[in-house]
C-alpha cells in the first residue's frame, strides 16, 4: 500500500511470486480439520454387540406357565441410540388343570425374532448406565396333541399358530464399556395371535394377553 501512493520516492517494484492465498492459511485451516476428524473418531461411541439374553416371566398368561426364554441379540450402538435385530425361543407348559393341559402333549415351544431399540440417557456411564427399549417382532408357536385328529386320510398330530409381540420396559448395563457390557432389563410384553392355525383350524383357543418378563443380559463389541 505504501508503495502505491504519489510521493512514494522509490521504485514501485513489488516481487513477482505473490501469495494468492485467502486471508486464512489453507494448511492451518486443513490441519485444524484432520485434527477434528482425528478427535470426533477417536471419541466416537459407536460399536456393534453381540449378546445373549435369557429370563423368565413373572407373570403368567391365562394359557401356560413360563419355564425359561432365551435370545441373541445384534445390535449398533451410537452414543444414546441402539438399534438391533434378536432371535430366540421361549419354553412353556399348559397351566395346570386347564383344558389346554389335557389337549397338548408336553411342553409348548414359542419361536420370536424382532427388531429392538433402545435409549440412553447417560451413555458416559461405565456402571449402572440405565436404559429404555422398545421391541416388536413375530412369534411362532407349536404344540403337539395328546391324541392325534383324523382329517379324512390325515393324521394331525401336531398344529401352531403364529402372531406377533410388542414389548416396552426398562433395563440398566452394570457394566456397560466399549468391550463388555452385563446388565438386566423388565419388559411387559404384549402377544397377539393369528386368527387361524397352521392346519387350518379356527384359532378360538389362543387370544391375545401379556405378560411381565424378566432377562439377565451380556454382550461383547466386535
């Protein structure tokens, strides 16, 4: 600028190579966003889980009495959101004395498989780091007859239905780290069924109920 003005005594040379670069320094300015990619990634909480979760029911449905219930879980994890997929059975037999008791043969197999997520309000938390989820997924129940049913030339010896569940509760990791987590979690759930059964037949035995579940839970990140 100096040397742009009238009286400006000397020669107006200015050198050859200017920098065109903006007024920010583009090597600061890379520098200060790898080094945020570098933080943002190295304080990232996302991981996927793989876990086991296995329980029982406290309360009963009006058809069967719960043995036990057990599932794998996959699921990711980013900060206070979790999302995943689980897969599992759950065991029953016939309440005692019911009518369902002196029809079905043993015990009575629950297939379930869903969707799950979750939310954590603490995510920092390593210890007793409290959670809500909410499930949804299909069910499939099996069940064999005492005495098989003749249908024409058939033989039925067996029948299911299928349906789906619902589920909302509360759970909290006791430990819950980048690598383990274990924990236990409630979850009322809500089981509703086909109208008709596999063979065929009008499902007027099995309406919808719920019940209050109960699962001990560990998973470890991949």
């Amino acid at each position: 600028m100096e040397k742009a003005k009238d009286d400006y005594p000397e020669e107006r040379e200015v050198p050859s190579q200017r920098d065109r670069r903006p007024w920010w320094d583009d090597e600061e300015d890379d520098q200060s966003v790898a080094d945020e990619a570098a933080y943002l990634a190295s304080n990232s909480s996302g991981r996927v889980y793989l876990g086991a979760r296995g329980g029982n029911s406290w309360k009963s449905s009006p058809y069967f009495d719960s043995l036990m219930d057990a599932e794998l879980l996959l699921s990711f994890r980013d900060a206070h959101a979790e999302a995943g997929v689980f897969g599992g059975f759950k065991s029953v037999t016939a309440k005692e004395g019911s009518s369902i008791e002196e029809s079905v043969d043993g015990g009575v197999i629950f297939l379930r498989a869903g969707i799950e997520g979750r939310y954590y309000p603490f995510p920092d938390l390593e210890f007793f780091s409290p959670y809500l989820l909410g499930q949804a997924g299909g069910i499939y129940m099996y069940w064999s007859f005492k005495n098989p049913l003749k249908a024409g030339a058939d033989t039925i010896t067996s029948d299911s239905v299928g349906g789906m569940m619902l589920g909302v509760g509360i759970g909290v990791n006791v430990i819950d780290t980048d690598f383990l987590r274990i924990g236990a979690a409630c979850i009322p759930e809500t089981h509703l069924f086909h109208s008709e059964t596999q063979e065929g037949f009008q499902n007027d035995v099995f309406d919808y109920y719920g019940t209050v579940r109960w699962a001990l839970e560990a998973g470890l990140s991949l």
